[in-house]
C-alpha cells in the first residue's frame, strides 16, 4: 500500500521522535515503572495527541490511517507511550464528537497539551468484556448527580486528573440507561487505589478509581443521557485500529533486533543467520508483520470512507496481537538465553506484547465479532 505524502511524512516525524526520544529510556522507563511526563509534553507540543480529532478542537485534523502509523511507530519505541496516545485518541474523539463548546473549551486543549491526565473508566469487579454488567451508578439530585461505584485497571487512574466515566443513570434501562461524565478526580469522594504492577507496558500506570456520594453538576454529563454505552461503542473500531498498530510496532522492533542479533552472534564458527533454522524464523516474522500492517492499514481505510468497517477492525486487531505475541517470543528464541534476561530488549517486548491479546476486547470476542458478521452477511469482505 503506497503512502501519501502527508502520511509519510507523520510516519518519518513519529519514527525519529520514537527512535531519539523514546528508545534510549524505554528499558529505565520499564525498570522503574515511571510516568514518563516529559515525553508526553513533548508529543503534546509535537501534536502527536489527537491525531484525527479536527483541527478547529485542537487537533491535527489527520486521518485513521495517520493515527494507526503513529501508534505503530510510538510502540516501536516502547508501547507504553503508545498506549497514552490511545488513550488520548479515545477521549478526544468523545469530547469531539460529544463534548459542549464549554466543555470542549475546559478539557480539550489541556488534554492533547499533556496538561491534564484522562482516565477511561469503563472496566469494574464484574464488567470487563461484558460491559452491561457495570454497577457505577449516576443519581439525579438538585444540584446535578450523585455518582457511587468503583473501576478497576483503569489507565492512568494513579496519576488521573480527570476522569471519563461509565455509569449508570437508568438501572432498569439495561443499555440503554447509561450516561458517561466529566469528572474532576480532586473532588470530594474521588479515590484512587494502588498502582497495579504489570507484567508488561509498565510505564503505563493502571489503578483503581472510587466515588463514594461524588457530587456533580449537570454539566458533567457527556452527550446526551442514557446514550453512554453506544458513544463508548463507537468510539471501539478505531479503538482496535490503534492496539492492532500498537502490536504491529512491537513485532516489527522484535523482527529489527533479532535479525541484528543474528548477523551478530556467531555459534559453530558462523553467524546464526547462516542457519535455515533461524531464517525461516525471521522470514516468517516478516511476513506475518506485514500481513498484519496491511490489514491495519485496510481497516483505516474502511473506517475513514465510512464503510462496514467492524470485522476488518476486529480482524486486524485478532491478527495483529497474535502476531505480536508469537514474533516476539520468537525474537526472544533467536536471542537464546539472553533473550530471557531483563534489560534484552526483546524480553521487554515479550512481556509489552501479551496484552494485545486481551484490551479493547480480548481476540476471543474478536473471532466471535468476525464469525457472526460472516454469518449474517457473507464471506464476501
């Protein structure tokens, strides 16, 4: 697939960014488990955050396709910093798509400046993949709503200044009785638990949030009332798109030091390259690499024009992280006994790579979303 212009140019920007900036701390970043907020004010100021939010909001006004390069050329930095630029799509296209010019206007530019740090609170105890099961409840009171309830593994929940939150306005609604709101994590009542600590993408800090009697005003509702769960719906497709890139960057960085490595180590008096063994494992990793780059890419596409673009999301999304997670344990092989110590990077990648697998709907729910969309309308894609 030939690039534009313009996107070859987002791609080049983002790979040098990720290559001088990100890279050389990846491993301390890891190590350590720290925040890395001196990268994200620099891709704030870069405008590596909302990257198809529209300009007039505070974005680059750029398309899925840039957006999916991004993620992929941040992750092959480290996929932790990755992930935040996710994070950052998600809730910019909310507030983009949903927000009030008032709350576009407090929240937006603070936002993809890396002024404020979001959280995206959907998960709960019993609500993972099943999201109708949240218990997060929101009631009216004359003053605006009263919100009670618990997340948990939520993203940045540890150093969260505002929080995006799913809970429930109507119990009997099912559905249908959801409403997302805006609200201030240094409010009365908002606590934060204990930063979780991670097999992998370690820098991306993941902790419980609670509201106990949380008091809120009428304008922290977002959108419309009772339409919270479509609008976090919608917002999946392009959602899969950034992690089924985000997987691609970590299988391409694990294809780039294993076949280094291999032109490097010498076993029986010869570089390991030498040996078909080792090179049916790198042609494989390359061409099941770029197998999943296109099918990212082709989901872009479809999700930009406007087409049916659910099974291609989830199809590169299923594909992509099984990718991952076979390729970097085949960098790992490659590398040996090395592979497997810390400080390798392929053995942080290892670990970065398994929760492709599982956010932004586990390849389980992907495989059921692509066989009943066959089944309903046809192997025709």
């Amino acid at each position: 697939m030939k690039l534009s212009e313009t996107h070859q140019q987002i791609r080049d920007t983002t790979r040098r960014f990720a290559q001088e900036v990100i890279r050389p701390v990846a491993e301390e970043l890891d190590r350590d488990e720290r925040f890395p907020a001196e990268i994200y004010a620099q891709m704030g100021e870069l405008g590596l955050f909302g990257i198809t939010v529209p300009e007039q909001f505070g974005g680059a006004g750029l398309d899925v396709t840039a957006y999916a390069l991004v993620m992929e050329e941040l992750s092959r930095g480290y996929a932790s910093v990755a992930d935040q630029c996710g994070l950052l799509e998600l809730v910019g296209t909310l507030l983009a798509v949903h927000g009030t010019d008032e709350q576009r206007a407090t929240y937006m530019e603070p936002l993809l400046r890396a002024k404020l740090r979001p959280a995206y609170c959907i998960t709960e105890a019993d609500a993972g993949t099943d999201v109708s099961g949240i218990r997060t409840t929101a009631t009216r009171t004359a003053e605006g709503w009263e919100l009670n309830g618990a997340k948990l593994w939520i993203h940045n929940a540890p150093v969260a200044d505002v929080a995006f939150v799913l809970a429930r306005t109507d119990p009997a609604a099912g559905k249908r009785g959801m409403s997302i709101f805006i609200v201030d994590c240094s409010l009365d009542g908002v606590s934060k638990g204990p930063k979780e600590h991670k097999m992998g993408q370690r820098a991306s800090q993941v902790g419980e949030l609670n509201f106990d009697r949380v008091r809120l005003r009428h304008d922290a509702l977002l959108g419309a009332q009772g339409r919270g769960f479509h609008m976090m719906m919608s917002a999946l497709d392009k959602g899969r798109v950034g992690i089924a890139s985000l997987a691609v960057g970590i299988a391409q960085a694990g294809l780039e030091a294993a076949l280094d490595y291999s032109q490097t180590r010498k076993q029986f008096g010869s570089h390991i390259a030498e040996l078909q063994g080792i090179q049916w494992m790198l042609a494989d990793m390359a061409k099941d690499i770029q197998a999943a780059r296109l099918l990212v890419l082709d989901a872009a596409e479809r999700l930009e024009s406007g087409e049916r673009a659910s099974i291609a999301c989830s199809m590169a999304k299923c594909f992509a992280g099984d990718t991952a997670v076979r390729h970097s344990a085949n960098a790992v092989q490659i590398f040996g006994g090395s592979g497997y110590i810390r400080g390798f990077e392929v053995e942080r990648l290892y670990r970065d790579a398994k929760i492709t697998q599982i956010y932004e709907g586990t390849n389980q729910i992907q495989r059921t979303i692509i066989a009943r969309d066959l089944l309903a309308n046809g192997a025709s894609l």
